[in-house]
C-alpha cells in the first residue's frame, strides 16, 4: 500500500465520453486528501474502452474494501463479495489489488463523475505512549507525551485519569494530535494517560502513567481542639504531595522528635494545652510547608458535665 491511500477518504475524478475530437471540458471532481487518481478528465470515444487506473501499488494485504461510484450510484462495491450495479456486469473489469476499473461499450450516458473509495486493510497494532525519561518537578520541568502506532491511523483521542484531555495554557497538542506538550508541568498533570487510536476497521488504547513531582500542598491538621481531659487525643497531618511527604512535630517551639503523620497524646492534661505545628516536606522537590493548630484542655464545670449527660 502506497503512502498516499488514506482509509475513509474519497479519491473522485470525472471524464466526458464523447465522439471523438470532444472538446476539453473542466474537470468538476477533484482528489480529496493524497490522490490515487491521476488528474481528469477523461475524454473517450462512444462505444469504446476507458480504464481508470489507480496510482496504488498491490498491498500486502488486500483492500477490505474497493467501491466505484457514477454520480452517486454504485457501479461496484467489492468486499468479500461482489455487489455490482444494474448495468454494469458485463462492462465493468476490477483489478481489486489497486483498485483501478475498466469500464467499456461506453455511451453518451455514461459522461459525468466517478469516484473510488478504498478501505485497507490496515488494522492498528502496537499502540504506545513514550515521554522523555526525566525527573518532573512541578513549575521546573517540562514534558511531552507522544503516541504511537502501527497501522494507518485517522484519528487520536487523549485521556486523562478516564476523562478527555483538554488543551490549557500549558498544556498543547500537536496538530495530529500525536503529541501532547506540557511546559511547565503542573500538580494537576500528574496521573494516567490514555491514547485512542482508530481508523474505519480498528480501534486500540495505549496507556501511560505520568509521574510529576510535587508539594507539599493543603496542609492541615485533623483533631479536636479542645477536648476533655483525660481523653486520648490524636492529630493527624495531611498534606498533598508526590511523592508522599515526611512529617515531623513541634509543641510550642520545640521539637518533639514524633516524625509521622500521626501525633497521639496518651492522656489529656493541661500540660498538652499548646501550639501543635506539623511540617510536611518533599525530598525530590526539596520543599517544606508548615500549619499549626492550637489545643486547649476542657474546662470541666457542672454546666459543662450537663451537656455531656445530654449527649
């Protein structure tokens, strides 16, 4: 299969049979896409013989499809099996391996448009998607997607985390849409990639995991404020991060060499009553963000002992 066939396109050129010595007419069809038909018209002599010859080169595959039209009517359609049109079964020669067609004991009738349209056989195959191998660092670095395939491909569909991929101020594709840019990279770009192949006869998905490296963001921390005393208390620091961050406490100042996420007070007192700050830090993006949160003991009263009893 040459280079020039593109499946699902229509290749259309016309010719006027006449007696001979007719006089040169506009050509009224044109190639749609790549031609696979030389330039018309074609001007042939009642009750002879013209053969549109295609430029095609016998695939390694047949064609799934060949189909010739005149002015919208089927001559032939050739897939499995023949479906030829009235008229036509004794006039008509089909060369399936390029597509080209005879046509003879031409009439006056016959002047007008004809077109071919050719499906190969071209299923998609060994779908992929390739980046650069690189560090992705959130705001520093920069990054593309490219998809691949074998076979002839009509159209790309890209997705993200199973949602269409939209274009953004940084993010681009390709007019083919083989290649999505992103510069710089972002926090929202990290996640699962997705590239849907298709021509007229097949259809595949590649995917890809793209890794971008950033935070620690939206810190903060989960926990009562003012519990009673007694209770066991537990803080719990949370921070958006890839990857995921180190956590590390203070009270009041000082360290307090707890390095998790969790911060646990065993028993209540008005000796934990304080300022609690978690700082959460990144080793690839070499960032660090902090929150506090303060924490006071409850004062118990006989009003307040009525409201628990309610509870």
């Amino acid at each position: 299969m040459t280079a020039s066939l593109i499946p699902g396109h229509f290749y259309k050129t016309n010719y006027p049979s006449r007696v001979p010595q007719p006089e040169p007419q506009q050509l009224s069809g044109m190639c749609v896409g790549q031609s696979i038909l030389p330039v018309g018209p074609l001007s042939v002599a009642v009750g002879s013989t013209v053969t549109f010859t295609t430029t095609l080169s016998p695939p390694a595959k047949p064609f799934l499809s060949v189909s010739w039209n005149f002015t919208g009517v089927n001559i032939i359609k050739s897939t499995s099996v023949n479906e030829t049109g009235a008229g036509y079964a004794s006039r008509i020669t089909l060369q399936r391996t390029t597509g080209s067609l005879e046509l003879r004991n031409l009439a006056v009738r016959d002047s007008g448009q004809y077109s071919v349209h050719i499906i190969p056989d071209a299923m998609i195959s060994r779908v992929s998607i390739t980046s650069p191998a690189a560090t992705l660092i959130e705001d520093r670095s920069s990054t593309n997607l490219t998809c691949d395939a074998t076979g002839s491909v009509s159209t790309r569909e890209w997705l993200k985390d199973s949602q269409p991929l939209q274009p953004t101020d940084t993010l681009t594709f390709s007019m083919d849409k083989r290649t999505v840019f992103m510069n710089p990279v972002h926090g929202a770009n990290h996640g699962y990639y997705q590239c849907r192949v298709s021509n007229p006869v097949s259809t595949m998905t590649a995917g890809h995991n793209l890794t971008v490296n950033f935070g620690p963001h939206n810190l903060s921390i989960i926990g009562p404020r003012a519990p009673p005393p007694g209770q066991r208390v537990t803080l719990h620091c949370r921070a958006d991060s890839v990857p995921a961050a180190t956590f590390s406490w203070m009270f009041n100042g000082n360290e307090t060499h707890v390095n998790r996420s969790l911060y646990v007070i065993e028993r209540m007192e008005e000796k934990n009553t304080g300022n609690y700050t978690c700082t959460a830090g990144n080793h690839v993006t070499k960032l660090e963000n902090s929150t506090v949160m303060s924490l006071t003991v409850l004062v118990i009263n006989a009003l307040t002992v009525g409201r628990l009893l309610q509870v």
